[in-house]
C-alpha cells in the first residue's frame, strides 16, 4: 500500500547546514559541506517569560518549524502538527538527573514542565495560538520515519495540510556515552493530501525491509548516524536534486519506510 502527499515547505538548521536554501546547494553537490556549531536564532512568536525558558531542543522546533511555513506561505495557527525525537530536551532530563543526584533534591517546576516529551507542542501552541491537533511521539533511531509516517497518515485521513517537526540533540555527559548523538539537527516539513502550485515534491510513501543506504559523502554520512533527526538526510538529498528517486529511511527493526520522490512539474 502506497500513501502519497505533496510536499509544501522545508525547514532545515544542522551543523554547518543553516535554512533549507543553503542546505539543499549542499545536498546537490553545489558547495562543499563544512561542519559548523549550528546557529539558531531566537525563537520567534513566543512571550518574553517562555523564550527564558525555552531549551535548544524548543528553539530548534521553531527555527525549522517557521521556516517551513514561511516558505510554504502557510498559516501556522491553523496547521495540525507532529513533533517526533528520539530523546527530547537532552539537557534538561540531564540536569534533573544532577539534581536527584544531589545533596538538595528539589526540581524547578520549570526544569520539570519541559521535561516532558510534548514540551515543544506545547510552546508550539502557545507562540502560534494554535487549537489544531498535535502529536508528540519517539521511535528511537526510527523516529523520523515514525513522523513522516504519522504526518502523512493525519494529511490524507484529516485532507488537509500537516507539520512534521523532527529535532534531537546530544545527552551531556554521562548519558552521552550510552546514548550517544553527536550533533543537534532539526527539519520540518510541511505536507499537503493534494499538490498545489507552490508543490516542492510528490512523496509516495511504503513499508518494506529494504536496507537504508547511506550517503556519498563521509561527512555528510557520519552527521546522518550521529542525529536520528538526519536520517532525513538522504530523502533531503533527493529532493535538492530535483529528479525522480527512492530512498529507504530506517525505521523499526527488519523494517525500513521507502519513498519515492517525484519533483514538481
């Protein structure tokens, strides 16, 4: 069974990868790629009291989430979303840990309300007023395929557009060296259950056992298996190409999601 959405808007905020333009100039083969600390800029919408609070996990949903949508030309209070990460706010689980470790056990209540896996959403609902529906999910180093998965399914069963959000960051140590990601990445995707004229892509999506191939360039590849969010990296690619292709994207164990990607008329 084959599942088909149309792809409106790309947002995407990596190492050395800033915005989707200059990422898919990368992803094509029109400049070189240079890992860099990643640059995320403030994240727009929310009050003054929730960007203090806001962790880099937050601001990376935000920063590829409003990118997407800028480009799609789209109305974020409207939108229904998934937000999907392997591991949430690294940062934050591993200073509650510190402090359950610690001589005084007491957890900020701040510290403790973005703790949880649908904190993003939440803020998410905040900065753009929005009611729609929103799902908040993990499937480990399949999580981005369980999203796309999932955005897709909601697209063509609701027929109208959704938000895929997928974002991880690294674990401090001494989490880090059990669950180990090595860089913060984050992508959005906006998708449609019919094409439009501002259609990016046509994505037809089905389950099989293929194995995930992975990319040409070592450094590009070593980015994709250090962030379960940039397993996204060679569907990415296809689509900066601009040609027809398929890519299988890990998924559940034995189990990989194929898409086959067919670029705008």
């Amino acid at each position: 069974m084959t599942l088909t959405v149309h792809l409106q808007g790309i947002g995407v905020y990596g190492p050395g990868l800033t915005g989707w333009a200059q990422t898919a100039e990368v992803l094509a083969g029109r400049s070189a790629y240079a890992s860099a600390p990643i640059q995320l800029p403030a994240p727009e919408a929310l009050p003054a009291a929730e960007r203090r609070r806001a962790g880099t996990t937050i601001k990376l949903a935000f920063a590829v989430g409003f990118e997407a949508i800028r480009q799609a030309g789209a109305d974020a209070s409207t939108l229904r979303s998934v937000f999907t990460s392997s591991g949430g706010d690294c940062d934050n689980c591993h200073a509650i840990l510190e402090t359950l470790a610690s001589a005084d056990r007491a957890v900020s209540p701040t510290r403790f309300h973005n703790s949880v896996h649908n904190a993003p959403s939440g803020y998410w609902s905040i900065a753009t007023a929005c009611r729609a529906t929103t799902t908040s999910l993990c499937a480990y180093d399949g999580s981005f395929a369980a999203g796309l998965l999932e955005a897709a399914t909601q697209a063509r069963s609701a027929q109208e557009p959704c938000l895929l959000l997928t974002y991880d960051t690294p674990y401090p140590g001494p989490l880090g060296a059990s669950r180990r990601i090595s860089q913060p990445f984050g992508l959005a995707l906006l998708l449609a259950p019919t094409p439009t004229p501002g259609t990016l892509a046509t994505l037809d999506l089905a389950l099989s056992q293929q194995a995930p191939k992975g990319m040409d360039d070592a450094s590009l590849d070593a980015l994709r298996l250090g962030a379960p969010a940039a397993r996204s990296l060679p569907l990415l690619q296809g689509i900066a190409r601009g040609a027809r292709g398929d890519v299988a994207l890990e998924y559940l164990e034995g189990m990989s999601l194929d898409v086959s990607i067919r670029p705008a008329a």
